[in-house]
C-alpha cells in the first residue's frame, strides 16, 4: 500500500523525502485547487494544522495532512514580499482558524477565506510577529 | 501565567447557526441585501459570558445571541492567555525548550514535553532506550487519569453536582499521589528530555502503583454508574450539546470530543509512538454525540489507561534510561503527534544547524476543537452553555500562545534575549 501512496504522491509534486513517521511533497502553486481535491479523494480528512515559516524572502507554508497514520507534508513556497495563499476552507471548512493564524502570524494573505479577520493578538500588538527578516 | 493585564481585545472566533456555519460567518456586516434573518436579528438579546466569569475557568469570552433561554449564535473570543510559545522557542536552546514546552499547558505538561523531545529526536534521527519508551508511556498515561479525572470533577460542578466533583478530586489524588512519588511533582513532572527520560520507575514502587491502580479502577467503574445511571446527571447531558459524526469529520474535531461522535480517531493508535504499540489496549468510541457521551468516553478512557500502565510494567524491559544526544542538530525538519488527553497534539520543527531550533509549531487540542463548539451551541439552552464549553475540556491555555508582547509598561514591544536573561537574574546561562 504504501508504494501506492508515494507513487501517488509524486504525482502531486515533487516527493521530497519519506520519513518513519511522515512524507514530504514540495507542491507547485499551480496545482493548487487540484492538489487538495486529490488529497481529499486519496482519503485525506483530517489536517493537524497549517504552519508558516520565513525564510530568505520565502515563505514555506506547510499543510500537515494525516494520511493513513502518517503526516503528509505538503509544501507550498511564496514569496515574502506578496504573500497570497488561496484558501482550503471550501474542501476542508475545519482548517479555518489555522488559516487565520497563518494570515496573523506571516502576514500571508489567505484569499477567499469566509472570515478573515486576526485570531489571537490584541490590537496595538506588533504585526505579523512570526516574520524574520523583513517588515 | 502571564495575563494581559486586561488589555487584550480578544479577537473573535464567529460561531454560526450548525451546519450553516460557513454561511453564517460575517453576517454582522451584512447590510440587509439578504431577505433571510441573521442570527444577530432572530435574536433578542446578547449576553456575555466571560472573560472572567464563575461558570468558565479560564479566561475566554462567550458573546451569545439568545432568544429568550435558547441560543441562535455565538462567538468565541481567544486571546486573553497568549504568551508567545513559539517565538520564545526560537530564542532557546533545544535543552532549555523542554522547560517551556513543559509550562504551555499546565494539565498536559507530560504529553507536551514528549511531544517536545520525541521532534527532536525525529530531527536528530535517534531512537529512545526501550525502558525509557515504557517509563514515558506510563507518565502520559498517569497524567491522562489526573487530566479526565479533573475534567470529571469540573463537568460535575458545571451541572450543579458539587457532592461529585468533590468525590472525583478526592480520588483524584490516588494519581497524583503515584505522579508525586515517580517523578516529585504532581504536574510539571519534568521526566522527559531528548534521548530518554530523567527517572526511573523503579520495581520498588510497582506494588504501590499498582495498588493506587487498582482502588481507581474501582472508582472508575463507581463514576461510570453515576454518570451514565444517575437521573440528575442524564437530565443534563443526554442530548444536550449534540455533535453529529458528519460535522466532527468536518470541523476535524479530534480526542474524546471526535470519539464521543463515533468518530475513531486516536494517534495512539493510528501511530503508535512510545511503547503504545508494544501492549496491548482498546480505544473507546461512543455514538451518542452528545455531552453524556463524552463523559463516558473519557470515563472509559480511565479504565484502558490503568489497563496501559500495568501492562507497561510488567512489560518494561532493563536497560538505559537515555542516550546521549548532540547538542547541536543538523539540518533537518521532523514532525510528531501525539494524544494529549483531549485530543491530538503536534509539534514541527526546524533545524538550521544552530543550538536553537529555526521553527517550532505547536497545536494544541482545544485549538482544534474551538470551532467544533459551533455546532453544539447552536440552539442550546442557556443554562447549558458551561457544560458543553466544559465537554470539549477545554484548555485556552495551551490554545493561545504565539507571540511575545510585553504589556508591563503599557507599551507594546517585543521582549529580547538580553532583558529576558536580566530579568530572570541568571547571569546569561538561561
């Protein structure tokens, strides 16, 4: 079963590397939309969380999928400059405070989303306060 | 820990009418194109719940929309507890980030720190003594007892059941005890660090673990009558705060809450770590989706985690306690999950090849569960209200946390590594 999966997996991008406990799949933005139904069809229904990191003028959003017992790591790269992410709500509506933190926290803009205002921080807190080297 | 000092604005969770949630979200700005009702106009009045208020036991706001005793929305304010975990991660050493995983969450502290350290084992690529994967396991699964025996104790007051919950912490104790003899505390028992664990547990206190065992399983099954038997007690949690199996998979609700909806979801099981895949246990799924559902769950869960230690010590074989680890990592990422006692907990992490780690990213189970709370809101009885916030077991505390604000001089700003180190008077070693 699990040549099956990874054989599906790179499908969706490139399979980066396969640990005990998790895939990693580096994703192309264009294959957004297409990606997250494929996830849902290979029988992806839970999503642990959405997690965002800086780096270099990129930021890797991370969408940590569990898939057969496993966490399927999938990778999208934006820039830091613009970042816009669309949102996953219409396919997975529980995802919706993680993609809100995301917007908080990076300063990703997550297009689409039902509700996008920020989650945790008060109103004088300094914005987007997970970015390292810019703003 | 720390508060905001009331200043917090607490931002808003917008909770909508059940299945409609996603429609529901952002009708307050509607501007009346639409002929149907928002729940802001069906109602008839607001009440607030919180931030500080007798029937919630830690802060966080309930904005509700009622109609006379029946609530037509609600919204969740997070926020008021946020402590900037992860940023202060990234200013730390690997070592010294056990200590903070530790302290966010003050119930769960055993299941955060392996969680913790089992990521950074994932990121270095080393595997834990076999003793030490049965020691951990015993700790989660004490520290379970306590979590679901608090929670017991709390939905008991939530319904006006003060005889029980003073009943249930009193044997509550019969764990903490045992917590308190293994590790010297009865939370923050500080028994994990990357490579192993700190402590032993050794044959000496099997007997008296297994003592303490067995008067809980006693008691275990005493709580399971009185909750699933006693008049009062069903009166107040059958079919009251009703989540269906279709919207837990939905919401991706997860622990007890997911369990009591029918839904088999428990990282225990779908992968084992520590020593859970070495013995033998069941996990507990109830179809009620209602409040009575997760008591018996979590009830059930009680029985199954003295069935885990006793097995884990019979079973654990000698050896190390811990390996030796680096105390630079390379560069890596590793992820992990586990099951805190309400529900699935997970930590992602970044090396960069400093002494710090580049990233780390906690979720937490309430976190996961906030926007479940919609669906069993919606059309509840006022009175209600605190028992089903309390059936999630709720824990705002592990929820907020990204980002350091220092709020003592009123003014914003981000706290740096020197004044932290100044502060805690320690001459730069913490």
């Amino acid at each position: 079963m699990e040549g099956e999966i990874v054989k599906k997996l790179k499908v969706l991008g490139k399979l980066e590397k396969v640990q005990k406990n998790a895939w990693w799949v580096d994703a192309d933005m264009k294959h957004f939309d297409r990606l997250f139904n494929t996830l849902r069809m290979m029988g992806v229904e839970y999503i642990s969380t959405i997690s965002g990191t800086e780096e270099k003028g990129v930021i890797s959003v991370v969408y940590h999928c569990e898939l057969h017992g496993k966490t399927l790591n999938v990778r999208f790269r934006i820039p830091a400059k613009d970042p816009k992410i669309p949102t996953i709500t219409g396919v997975f509506p529980g995802v919706e405070l993680y993609e809100r933190e995301l917007a908080e926290m990076l300063g990703v803009e997550v297009t689409g989303h039902p509700d996008p205002r920020p989650l945790f921080l008060a109103d004088a807190s300094p914005k987007t306060p997970l970015r390292r080297h810019t703003i | 820990m720390t508060t905001r000092n009331g200043k917090n604005s607490g931002k808003d969770v917008e909770i909508g009418e059940g299945k409609n949630h996603h429609a529901e979200m952002g009708n307050e700005k509607n501007d009346g194109k639409n002929n149907e009702k928002t729940p802001e106009e069906k109602a008839t009045a607001s009440f607030t719940l919180g931030p500080q208020h007798p029937a919630i036991l830690e802060p966080e706001k309930l904005v509700l929309q009622i109609d006379g005793e029946t609530v037509i929305s609600a919204r969740l304010n997070l926020g008021y507890m946020h402590r900037g975990v992860e940023e202060l991660m990234q200013r730390r050493n690997y070592k010294q980030n056990i200590v903070i995983a530790e302290h966010v969450c003050g119930i769960c502290s055993g299941i955060h720190t392996l969680s913790y350290c089992s990521m950074a084992e994932n990121l270095l690529g080393v595997e834990i003594p076999e003793r030490a994967k049965y020691i951990r396991t015993i700790i989660a699964e004490l520290e379970r007892i306590h979590s679901h025996m608090l929670w017991a104790g709390v939905a008991a007051y939530e319904i006006g059941f003060d005889m029980l919950f003073h009943s249930v912490w009193r044997d509550r104790e019969l764990v903490m005890d045992v917590l308190e003899s293994i590790t010297g505390n009865r939370v923050n028992h500080g028994m994990n660090t990357i490579g192993g664990v700190r402590r032993d547990v050794p044959k000496s206190r099997h007997d008296e673990i297994l003592k303490a065992l067995g008067k809980l399983e006693k008691r275990a099954g005493y709580y399971a009558k009185v909750f699933t038997k006693d008049s009062m007690i069903k009166k107040r949690t059958v079919n009251v705060g009703i989540l269906r199996k279709t919207d837990a998979v939905k919401l991706m609700a997860t622990g007890p809450l997911a369990r009591a909806s029918g839904v088999r979801r428990d990282v225990r099981k779908e992968s084992p770590y520590a020593a859970y895949g070495l013995v033998d246990w069941d996990v507990h799924v109830e179809k009620g989706c209602d409040v009575a559902s997760r008591a018996v769950v979590r009830i059930s869960e009680l029985k199954e985690c003295a069935k885990i230690i006793s097995s884990c010590l019979k079973h654990m074989p000698e050896g190390e306690l811990k390996v030796k680890v680096p105390p630079i990592v390379p560069e890596a990422e590793a992820v992990f999950r586990g099951e805190a006692p309400r529900g699935e907990i997970f930590y992602y992490g970044i090396s960069r090849g400093g002494l710090n780690p580049y990233r780390v990213k906690i979720k937490t189970p309430t976190y996961s569960n906030a926007l479940s709370l919609s669906t069993m809101l919606a059309g509840a009885k006022l009175a209600d209200v605190p028992i089903i916030v309390a059936s999630i077991d709720p824990c705002f505390c592990c929820t907020d946390r990204v980002t350091v604000i220092d709020y003592s001089t009123g003014k914003t700003k981000t706290v740096g590594k020197n004044e932290l180190v100044n502060r805690s008077g320690s001459n730069g070693i913490f």
